[in-house]
C-alpha cells in the first residue's frame, strides 16, 4: 500500500495556496518510482524555463505573421516557446501508445519526452511560468488545453488556446466548437457549445490538473488490472478532492479485489451512507444495490476473521 507520508506530503502539495504543478506530479511518479530523487527533474526544468526566458524574450515584438484577433506579441512568444520545445527539444505526443502508464509520470515525460495532452500541458506551463510568459491550463472535455491569454489593453484579441499534445498547435475558435460538439460530457457543463470563446472556456486550478492526471493514470491502471496501483491513485485522488465519493466507492471496491476486506467494507459502507438510491438513476441504483450486497458479504467475511 501506499506509504502515509506520500499521501500526507502529497495532501499538503496539492491543497496549498499556490500548488507547485511539478512537485506535485513528481509525488505522483512515486508510485511507480518509490525512491525517484526529485531534484535533478526540477533542475531540469529550471535548466529548460531558463533558456526558454531567453528565446521568448528575444521574440519580435510584433510578430507579422500573427493571425488576425489575436495578440501579436502574445503570438510571437508563443511561436519562440513551441518552437523551443517541440522543435528542438522534440516533445511530443505519445499518439502510437498513449495507454502507456509512463506517458502520466513527469520524470518519465522529461526523460523520454513523449507524454500525452496533460503531462505535455503540464510541463509547457511549469516550463512558460519560468520563462515570464502567462500560460493556464484549460479542462477541455477529452483533451486538455492550455491558454495564453492576451495582454490587458486589447479587449478585442483572443486568447490563444494551445494544444502542447500536437505540437503547440493554436486552435481557432471553429475548431473548438468542433471538438466541444464531438463531446457529451461539454454540456453537461452548463456550456453552449456554440458560445465557445477562447476566454470563456473553463479555468484548470492546479488541484483539478492533478485530479485530472491522477483519474488518466487510475484508468490505465485499471485497464491493466493493475489493482495495488489503482488503489494507491485513489488514495491521492480522494486527498485532493476529499468529497469525491466515487473515488471512495472505488477504493473499496479495489479493496475487495484485494481481498483487503476489512478497509473494503470501511469504504463500501461509507459510500452507502452517502449516497442515497432515492437520488440514483436506474443503472445507478442497479449499481448501489450490487454494491449493498458486497457489503452484506463483507460483514461475513469480516465476522469470521474476528
């Protein structure tokens, strides 16, 4: 199981005022990697933000090429940082095997430089923060994204949304409509696919970029049947977002897969108090009562080792 001084550093990462993306998500790699030395990762940002200060610094101050809305100088940084990172550096998207659980782990991404859309985002804002440049990440439903948004003054320009999993590339506000209607889960957000604007699309806070990166790597994990791993992922998860009660089912369940009855009917039972079927939909209320019968097999079995 996952170590309690993990889950406490990582608690106390992830919930502070200001959240360190990198440290964080080096926190998260030591589930796969317990004795991963931190250090020579965050020197090597530090190595990459620095020489990218340089080139962004340098870019023109008005770039010509920029499309017509958008912040010229806001273009020409962006254009310097892709070109650093994808073009010389060669990050990229892990498109041939994107279910590799490497592709979610930040020493991995560095080392290998191939991840898939929220590792790459991840390290283009820790790498834009270092270089001076105002980068945020974006909960787009199915692929994350990432917003550099124009400078105070220009009310008129967009934002540029950027998706550091193809290479930087900007997106326009059609093709985000695209993508946006491709995606059941856009509505149930409250967002009208057709008001897609580059500065209305939904703010990541850093804890909902780690919950994120955490509920890819729980699917991987469990896609694998990789059951121990997953287990240790809803520790993490459940400790960033405490409330979140379908982490607290599943970490039973997984509990049970383990035969780790006694933490698996704590959990269960717990989900059970909090919810309540009266609330559920069918298929949600077929689940309940399948997970109150686990529940009353639990209690033998848990009587019995007493």
């Amino acid at each position: 199981m996952i170590r309690p001084q993990l889950v406490h550093s990582f608690t106390s990462a992830a919930l502070s005022p200001d959240p360190d993306l990198a440290v964080a998500a080096l926190m998260i790699a030591r589930i796969e990697y317990p004795a991963l030395d931190a250090g020579p990762y965050l020197e090597q940002l530090d190595s990459i933000g620095t020489e990218a200060r340089r080139r962004v610094a340098d870019a023109p101050a008005t770039a010509a090429d920029a499309p017509p809305d958008v912040d010229p100088d806001r273009y020409a940084q962006v254009m310097a940082l892709n070109g650093y990172l994808f073009g010389e550096m060669r990050f990229v998207g892990n498109e041939m095997h994107y279910e590799d659980p490497r592709n979610s782990f930040l020493n991995q991404v560095l080392e290998r430089r191939t991840g898939i859309p929220i590792t790459l985002a991840l390290i283009y804002m820790e790498v834009a923060r270092r270089a001076g440049l105002p980068v945020e990440g974006v909960n787009f439903p199915g692929h994350f994204l990432l917003r550099c948004p124009a400078r105070r003054g220009l009310p008129d320009a967009e934002d540029l949304i950027i998706d550091a999993f193809h290479g930087g590339a900007l997106l326009s506000r059609d093709l985000l409509r695209q993508r946006a209607e491709a995606h059941n889960s856009w509505h149930d957000s409250g967002v009208d696919p057709a008001l897609v604007d580059s500065r209305l699309l939904p703010h990541a806070t850093k804890p909902q970029i780690l919950a994120r990166m955490l509920l890819n790597l729980k699917r991987v994990y469990v896609r694998m049947l990789s059951f121990p791993q997953a287990r240790d992922i809803t520790e993490l998860l459940i400790a960033v977002d405490p409330a979140a009660i379908n982490e607290l089912r599943d970490r039973g369940l997984l509990a049970y897969y383990l035969k780790d009855f006694p933490a698996a009917l704590r959990d269960l039972q717990a989900y059970l108090h909090l919810t309540s079927s009266a609330t559920l939909d069918e298929g949600e209320r077929q689940e309940h009562e399948q997970i109150w019968e686990h529940v009353k097999t639990l209690r033998k079995r848990v009587a019995s080792l007493n």
